[in-house]
C-alpha cells in the first residue's frame, strides 16, 4: 500500500481497451487550441517569412508536448492524484510557455526556451520515473530520455549564442531531436499496440478539428 493515496503509473503491458478520454485530456487539448490560436494572432501581425517560419516552429514545439501527453496519458494514465497533479502541472507550464509566444516573433527567446525547458523536465521525469517503476518501458525510455536530454542541452546553449541566424539553427536543431523522439517513441509502442494507434489518431482527429473550428 505504500504510496498508495498517490499513486503509480500504469504498467505498458497493462492496456486499457477502449479508453475514454478524461475530462482533464479534454480541457488540456483545448488550452493547446487556444495556444495555437494564439500563434495565429501573432503571425496576422508578422505576416512576413520570418512570421511564418516562427509560426510553425512554435506549432512543432506545441506538438511534440501534446504527444507526449497524449502517449502518456494512453501508456501510463491512472485516475490517481499523481496523475492528476502532473497534468495539471502541464497544463499550468505550456500555458505559461505560451505567453512568450509574442517575444518569440519578435525575435526574443530566452523567455521561450526556459519555460518551454521545464515543461519538457516534466516529461523527463515522467517517464524516467515510469521505467523505475515499469523497467519493461526501459528499453525505448533510455534512449527517449537520452535523446531529450542532448536537444535541451542544444536548445539551453542556443541561448548563449550571440549570433542570431546560429541560435535559429540550435533552436532547429534541437526541435528536430525532440520531434523525431517523440514520433520514434509512439512508432515503438503503436506497432504492438493497435489500441493506443487507433486511440492516438482518434485524437489527432479531434484536436485537428477543434483547431480549425472559427
């Protein structure tokens, strides 16, 4: 029973068959809409290639936190207080993260990169904490947190850089690592777990519309 009024994270061979959505996913998938909204706002003002292409940077980086929640609600989710507490946590962070989005068109990222960072600490530490407790998860978990961990060392050193056009690249950089993890990581589990595949694009399909609703 220890920890038992905190909880544990749920075991990857323990599958949940047709899951439903929890009201916490829901309203977390609606603060990633706003967010999104919100970086269309501030690309109307930057209408410019250099808006554009900040556009969609942030858009990826967005992305690659929604995945993570999305694999991680659908691998390890348990309607637990430490479950709840560490989305909640999320949802606080990225939003916090998102009011950095105008700095960010203008060409301003420290503030982007620090919040941004310890929203990615908090995946690490999921997981890293879930291969302790599940260490069947260990064997895509080590090179997942091992792959992070050189992009935010990347991605916390491009603030140092004086040069603008190589603090873009090292930002790039580091997104392309992050990104290419994470879609790694879901092609790991998706391949022998049909019902995570078909519950991830389920949402996909969901946050595409919620996205592109007026």
């Amino acid at each position: 029973m220890k920890n038992s009024w905190w909880g544990t994270p749920r075991t990857i061979t323990d599958i949940v068959q047709n899951r439903k959505i929890s009201w916490l996913e829901l309203f977390s998938d609606l603060v990633y809409v706003v967010i999104i909204h919100g970086f269309v706002e501030n690309l109307s003002a930057h209408f410019s290639l250099d808006g554009f292409v900040s556009f969609w940077i942030l858009f990826l980086f967005i992305f690659n936190t929604w995945t993570n929640m999305v694999l991680f609600f659908d691998l390890h989710g348990e309607n637990n207080l430490r479950n709840t507490f560490f989305a909640l946590l999320q949802i606080v962070a990225i939003s916090f993260t998102a009011t950095f989005t105008p700095a960010y068109f203008e060409g301003h990222y420290t503030g982007f990169i620090i919040a941004y960072s310890f929203n990615q600490l908090i995946y690490m530490y999921l997981f890293f904490s879930t291969m302790i407790a599940d260490p069947a998860h260990g064997i895509t978990t080590k090179p997942f947190l091992l792959a992070y961990t050189i992009g935010e060392f990347i991605f916390v050193g491009s603030i140092f850089v004086p040069n603008l056009f190589w603090q873009r690249l090292l930002i790039f950089i580091a997104l392309l690592i992050f990104i290419s993890t994470v879609m790694g990581e879901r092609q790991n589990f998706t391949l022998n777990l049909s019902s995570v595949e078909s519950h991830l694009r389920f949402r996909q399909r969901l946050w595409s519309v919620m996205v592109y609703l007026p």
